[in-house]
C-alpha cells in the first residue's frame, strides 16, 4: 500500500471516528476529499481538504472541523504536526522515520513500486494505430503508436484488464487503389516497362516485393485479364503483405497488439447489420432526409431517404446517415458496428486518433453511448502530427516510401528508446518537433539522455563501490540528511503519479514525473562536486556511504519502474 493510500484510509478513519461521535453526519459523498503533497513544499509533507469538502453539507465550520481532524491525525506515529492553513486545508509533516520506512518499501516491492489495483480489474480496449493497410508506417502514425501501447502498459499495471487492439481498414476504395498498385508493380515483375506509377495509385517500392510474388506465383496470368478476376486477389495479398510489414514495423518499437479486427470481414459477418435492427429495436435509428449542406441551393441538392442514427439525443449536432443511398455502409455506420463488437469483450473503450479526425468524434462518442446504454466509458485521444526537422530543417521524404518519411528508418538511426521517450514528452493534443539532432544530444535539455544518465549514473555507483573494495554494513538510514529525504519524498509520488496518469488517460504524465526526479538526483549528485562530504561514496565513511547507496539504487528502481511503463530500457551506462 502505497503512502498516499495509506494516509487516506488513515484520514477515512478519523472521519469515521468523527461520524461515530456525531460531529460529523453519517453517509457523507467523500469523493472530493483528497490527500497530496502541498503546492508549497514549506507547508509540509501532505495536505488535506477534508475538512472544506465536508464542512457545508455537515453544516460545519471548516476550521473548527479542521481542528477535530487534524487531531485524530496527530494521535499517528507517522505525523509528527498537523497545522490548519487558511479558511481550513490540513497540512501534515511527517516523521523521518516515515520516509526512511518508505524508501525500504521502495526496495521490498522493487518492481511492484507503484503497481495498483485502483482499476479494479476492469477491462479496457485501447485501439491504436490502426493505420490503412497500404504501405509501411510511416512518421504520422508513430506518436499515437506509442502514446496507445503506453497507456496500455500504464492502465494494466494500475490494475486494469488491457484489450491492445489494431483495426485493419481492410474494405473501402483505398484497398482496391492498393491492389491496382500491385498489378503495376505484379507486371514490372514480368518484365514490363510500367514507366512512371500512373497518378491516383500508390508509388513506393515498398510494393515491389509484393508484385515479384505474385509473379512468381501466378506467371503471367493476370497480365492482360480484366480487373474483375483480380482484384480480390491482388488485394487479399497486398493487404495480408502490408500487415506483415506493418507489424514488422510496430515491433521495431516493442509494439504488439492482442487483437486485430478486419472491417472487411466485420461486414462479411453481418455486424453492421445487427447494430443496425439493434438500434431500429431502440428507436434509435430511422428513415429520414438530411437538411441540404450550407450553401446548396434546391437545384443543386437532391433530397434521399437514408438510415439516420438519433446522435443529436446524445450531444450531436445533426442525424447522422450509417448508409449511402446505393445501400452501401457509410465509414461512420461500419465504425459504429466495430465499436459495438469492441464493447462485447469490454467495459471500458479508449481509441487513439489523429488529430484530423476531430470532426467524427461526437457521432462516433454518441453511437457508442446508444449501443452500450450509457454503460461503457469511452474515450478519443486526440494525438497531433509530429514534424520531423534535421538540425532546424524539415526532414526530406523518403523515396522508398513513396511521400513519407518511415518510422523503421527513424528507429534504426536514433533507436527505439529515443523515439518512445520523445513521443511521451508533451501532452498528446500538443504539436511537437522530433529534431534529430537535439533527441540524442547529451544535454540536460535533452530529456530522454537526462533520465537516462540519472539511472547510469546511479548503476556506476555500485560498480564504484565494488572496485574500492569498501566493506559497507547493513544501511543505517539515519544517516541520510535533509536533502536526501527530499528525494525519498519525490520518489514516494510515483504510486500517486501512475493512478492520477492512468485515471486521466495520460502517460505523458510519467515522462514528466521521471524528468522532475531526475533533475533532484543530478542536483543531489552535483552538489558532491562542490562539496566532497556531499558525494555517495565515502572512502573513509562505510556507513554513510551504505546509506546513500541504498537511497541511489532507490531512486534508480523508481526510475526504471517508470521507464519500464514507457516502453523505454533502463540503461546502466551511456556512452
């Protein structure tokens, strides 16, 4: 049990004891009441609301109920002083021995520091990437890659279920486009001259391969057949070798995804259909006609009955149409059909989109409302597109790929912990620049190479130990002052930073924490260059450096921990 858990069901029990006695009403909603470290460091360890959350509804003064809480927190061995601070806030400062027992837990639970069941088992299906199966990943779709698979790991080690999920766009017109592109590609494999890649199809030679094994496999079959006996085909193979590439792809990033659902074969099971007669059953789906876009005049807009779904009930604008009216699926209806399959095997639903997709997510987050009855959360992550700049430049396109730069070359030149670390540095919704030159310079404005050199530093201290040859006794933690406490204090956040990222759905929150710890440990480190019985090892001083050492590797296991929820490798020395 994590510290801030602790002291909230120590605060629950003061509460308790204060309803027993009837100071406080029985069956108060304490939803709001929250134990955190203070805004200002200098007013203590932790802060309650407690008392300005109960005080209205118990028809209470907040100070003079403060004071009755506050009372039942100094009676804990752990407080050491509970003082009221304006119209009723509590702040707690806690004993050393508190934090000294709490960089021990740090230790005793190692990799579990941290770890949760504040999600309670629930399931969660996070879809991510989910990128048109027509070519290998490219620089677009790679922050919401991984932004997806850490929230992933993040969820399940707060005590989630995770459901990792790819849908694969695999029946509209852009997979027919694909399979034309391999035909090109499947007649210069028999010696055509297909010239330039005719303009509306896919030029990248990344389809190359593929034509070459439909050659191999078919001759000259298809060369001069009409497009009706092949396309099919053609698409099947150059969808099938465009996943393969794609999850070749994602592993170069440690991505692998539990699940991955096919629209076409969505459609071929008849599930459109199904959320369709479900939501005719619930009147929540007529036959209507659309009002005439903005600016068309009556001559120009021909009026057609379609199948409307009631998305204004849940916070839409308008009706929106799940059919055209050749009777074919609207994206939108075959969208809404995938995510009622998606809530069959879930509680919880979470989509990683691009930014450019802003447009749908109210239709999108009102179908899932309908076709769950309200039960399930859902939410869209919103991720902004990336620009990719060399030392200031924008990055030149790659010729392999056709128009874009691939996420395989970015790893293989600056490495799959770079590329996750620096997709977790800014929120989500947040534009960013992946400067290849500033993601693997050694600079502490560089934040991958800071908290990485945190945690290599902390492993060379061990390795220094051991080559002076110092016989350290079993840590005395009393000898670590002021200054290191703060940094047990810093570490002890790490359980309340994973519940508070996984609640809010935000693992850029761990690159932030990691970065903050990071910068106390180098401080504490640096002061040793200034001041020698500041530094870890103490030559003359086995005791003091046994206690140091302890809180270092400390540090380092919260780091890795964290590192660990990123997908990123702990290194243990930098070159």
């Amino acid at each position: 049990m994590s510290l801030y858990i602790r002291f909230t069901a120590h605060l629950n029990a003061v509460l308790d004891a204060l309803e027993a006695d009837g100071t406080l009403p029985a069956g108060l909603n304490r939803k709001a009441v929250t134990v955190e470290p203070p805004r200002d460091a200098s007013h203590g360890d932790l802060a309650t609301n407690a008392a300005m959350v109960l005080a209205k509804p118990a028809g209470a003064n907040p100070r003079a109920l403060a004071e009755r809480i506050a009372a039942g927190l100094r009676e804990l061995d752990e407080v050491e002083s509970a003082a009221i601070a304006g119209p009723g806030f509590i702040n707690l400062t806690l004993t050393d021995a508190t934090w000294r027992a709490e960089l021990a837990a740090i230790h005793a639970e190692g990799g579990d520091y941290g770890r949760s069941q504040a999600g309670e088992g629930v399931t969660v299906n996070v879809e991510y990437v989910s990128a048109n199966p027509t070519g290998p990943m490219h620089m677009g779709h790679c922050r919401g890659a991984v932004v997806g698979d850490a929230l992933a790991t993040l969820l399940e080690y707060a005590g989630h279920k995770v459901i990792r999920e790819y849908y694969i766009n695999d029946a509209g017109g852009q997979v027919d486009v694909l399979a034309r592109s391999a035909h090109v590609r499947y007649r210069e494999a028999l010696g055509e001259d297909v010239g330039e890649i005719p303009e509306g199809l896919y030029p990248g030679d990344y389809l190359v391969p593929v034509g070459q094994a439909l050659a191999a496999d078919y001759g000259d079959a298809y060369v001069t057949a009409p497009e009706s006996e092949w396309l099919v085909l053609f698409r099947t193979r150059a969808v099938a070798a465009m996943m393969e590439m794609i999850r070749s792809d994602l592993a170069l990033l440690g991505i692998h995804h539990d699940v991955f659902s096919s629209e076409a074969e969505l459609q071929a099971a008849g599930k459109p259909e199904a959320a369709e007669r479900w939501l005719r059953d619930h009147d929540l789906v007529y036959d209507g006609v659309l009002e005439a876009p903005k600016g068309e005049t009556p001559e120009d807009w021909e009026p057609v009955e379609l199948p409307l779904f009631r998305s204004t009930r849940f916070g839409d604008d308008q009706d929106r149409p799940i059919r055209k009216s050749n009777g074919a699926w609207t994206y939108f209806g075959a969208d809404m059909a995938y995510h009622f399959q998606k809530a069959q095997t879930a509680d919880q639903l979470i989509d990683i989109w691009g930014a450019d997709h802003a447009g749908t997510v109210k239709r999108i987050q009102a179908a899932v409302a309908a076709l769950t009855e309200g039960k399930a959360r859902f939410d869209v992550k919103l991720i902004q597109m990336v620009r990719l700049l060399r030392d200031g430049e924008p990055v030149k396109m790659s010729k392999r790929a056709g128009n874009f730069v691939t996420l395989a070359d970015v790893v293989r030149e600056v490495g799959k912990d770079v590329v996750r670390f620096t997709m977790l540095t800014r929120k989500a919704d947040a534009q960013m620049d992946f400067d290849f030159a500033k993601v693997v310079e050694a600079s502490k404005d560089n934040p991958v190479f800071y908290v990485q050199y945190a945690h290599a530093r902390i492993s060379s201290l061990g390795r220094r130990a051991e080559e002076a040859g110092l016989d350290l006794p079993a840590p005395d933690l009393s000898r670590l002052g002021t200054q290191e406490l703060g940094l047990v204090k810093l570490a002890a956040q790490f359980p309340r930073v994973v519940e508070g990222a996984a609640s809010a759905r935000e693992p850029h929150r761990i690159a932030f924490y990691l970065n903050d710890l990071a910068s106390e440990f180098h401080g504490w480190w640096n002061a040793g260059n200034d001041d020698p019985a500041a530094r870890v090892i103490q030559m003359d001083d086995p005791a003091t450096t046994s206690a140091r050492l302890f809180l270092s590797r400390g540090i380092g296991q919260i780091i890795r921990n964290g590192l660990a929820l990123m997908g990123v490798a702990a290194l243990t020395e930098m070159q």
